[in-house]
C-alpha cells in the first residue's frame, strides 16, 4: 500500500507541471487571439479566445487545489484537504457557464448586425489556439483517467481545441463566401459545447459533497463479499463514499464471535485485503462487535431515533 501512495504522490505533481505549462499556453493564446478577432472582426475567434481565458482561470483554480490538496490531516480538517479539488471544479465550471452567457449575448448582437470577417488571419491563429489546446490535452490525458480536476482541466482543453479547428474552417469559408451570419451562430454553438461539457463534472462533484456511493460500487456485493470471510457473522451500518475523486472510504459495523483482539487483527487484514483489491477501497474503516446493533440492517438510519419519540 506504501509504494501505491508513493507512486500516486509522484504522478499528481507530474500532473502539476503539465497544468502549469497549461496555464502558460492557455494565457498566451487567447491573448493573441483577442487581438486577431479584433483585427479580423470575427466574434467566433473572440469567443474561443474568451473560452480559452476562462480555461487559463480554471487551470489557476485548478492548479492551486492540487498543491493545497496534497497537505495532510489536520486537527480541524482530519481528512485533509482533497475535497478542494472539487470545489475548484465546481468554480471552473461556473467561470464557463458565465463565459458562455456573456458570448451567447454578444452573439446575438452580432446576428442581428452581420460583420465582414477577415476570414485568412482568423485560419491562422485559430490554428494557433488549436495547437496550443491539442498539446495541452495530450499533456493533461493521462491524469484525466483517475482525477477529477484533471479531466476538468482535460475537457476544458479537449472541447477549446475542437472550437479553434471550426473557427479556422469557417475563416477559410469566409475567403470565398460573405456567409458572416456564420460567426454569431459558431459562437452559439460555443455556448452549448460549454454547458454540455460542464454539466458531467458539475453531476460527479455533487455527488461526492453529497457523499453518494460512488459509481459502480454494489452495497451487496460488498456485503455478500465480506460475510463470506469465515469468522463473520454479518455486517451493518454500511457507508461507502469518495473523500476526494480518486479515494474510496468504506464504515462498517461487523458482527463477530466473541474472541481475543489479536484475531480481530487477523481478520481486519484479510478484509482490507479484499476491499481494495476487489473494489478499490483504500480507505476502510471497521468496527468489530459480538452483538449485532441496529437490528443488522445493511443502512443506517439517521432518523431512527427521531421514530420514536
């Protein structure tokens, strides 16, 4: 278990220095961006560039979640600070929604009052900011798998280098046909890629304030795995819960003959054993009795008391 949180240690600050190369990519290309959609006068690279600068704020968020969320435990905060991460998603995706609302509006503008775009200078820096993003994704991938603000971080670069290769198709349109109406309608499209890719991370972060049993985590399964461990009677009070994105922590109540604590020991080890290798429960906390509580059922219920007043 040593060398797994050894080398997990290792990988979140390799995941560190691609988010800070991130971020110094994603702060010059919408700048350079800004410029050319001034210049060219299209409201579509613009937009993607408020779309990256928003994704350069993100990445900050995002960034200093991850140093603060490898402190440890403290006496006010005993289980660290790994939920930061998920607060910081939660602010990532909000600062896009509010991007989005502010394109979407300008947009509109745009529709009812069609520009001329200079469709060739709007080709090559949207390649510019397709490039910066595509590296950015490939760098931020891997993470992405296992941690949730790095695949905030990873859509976010994902969905921008998406936007930046339309916006350089659409430039190359505008050097043969005046069909400006394109440009506030590619920027509604912006607007419904940020929502879409938004709503997900939004849906895994509240479910993990929420402390709900992460996906794919049976309650029964567990239950049936763990009272077919010889020396169990049964187990209740089953909690299951991410402390942060990528930890799974398990509460249990376990039913066992009376017996001396050094066997209780024994036993403790062999269900850890099994909690993470069949499930992936790496933080396990177990609570032995010889006398079933809660009339053994698998939940808990918090209103019990209240019942019978």
């Amino acid at each position: 278990m040593s060398t797994h949180h050894h080398n997990h240690s290792n990988e979140e600050s390799s995941w560190g220095k691609r988010l800070a190369v991130s971020m110094i990519m994603n702060l010059i290309i919408p700048i350079v961006q800004i410029w050319g959609g001034i210049i060219s006068g299209s409201m579509a690279l613009i937009s993607d560039a408020l779309h990256n600068l928003s994704d350069f704020v993100s990445l900050v968020i995002n960034y200093s979640a991850l140093l603060l969320g490898r402190r440890g435990p403290t006496h006010k905060h005993t289980f660290g600070f790994k939920r930061v991460e998920i607060f910081a998603t939660l602010i990532s995706v909000a600062l896009l929604y509010g991007a989005g609302i502010y394109i979407a509006i300008e947009a509109w503008h745009r529709f009812l009052n069609p520009r001329p775009v200079a469709g060739q200078l709007v080709i090559w820096i949207a390649l510019l900011g397709f490039a910066g993003n595509f590296i950015s994704a490939l760098m931020l991938h891997a993470g992405s798998k296992v941690n949730l603000n790095m695949k905030s971080a990873f859509l976010h670069m994902l969905s921008d280098a998406a936007t930046s290769l339309v916006v350089a198709a659409l430039g190359f349109v505008w050097l043969y046909k005046p069909w400006f109406w394109l440009d506030p309608v590619f920027s509604w499209l912006i607007v419904a890629m940020i929502l879409f890719s938004g709503w997900g991370l939004i849906k895994d972060s509240i479910l993990i304030l929420m402390n709900a049993t992460p996906q794919g985590i049976d309650l029964h399964d567990i239950q049936n795995s763990l009272e077919s461990i010889d020396g169990i009677k049964e187990i209740h009070d089953l909690h299951v819960w991410n402390p942060s994105a990528e930890n799974i922590a398990l509460a249990v109540h376990i039913t066992v003959p009376d017996q001396m604590l050094s066997t209780v020991d024994e036993l403790a080890e062999k269900i850890r054993h099994l909690l993470y290798e069949k499930f992936k429960i790496d933080h396990p906390i177990l609570q032995f009795e010889s006398n079933s509580c809660n009339g053994g059922k698998l939940l808990c219920s918090t209103a019990k008391h209240h019942a019978h007043d």
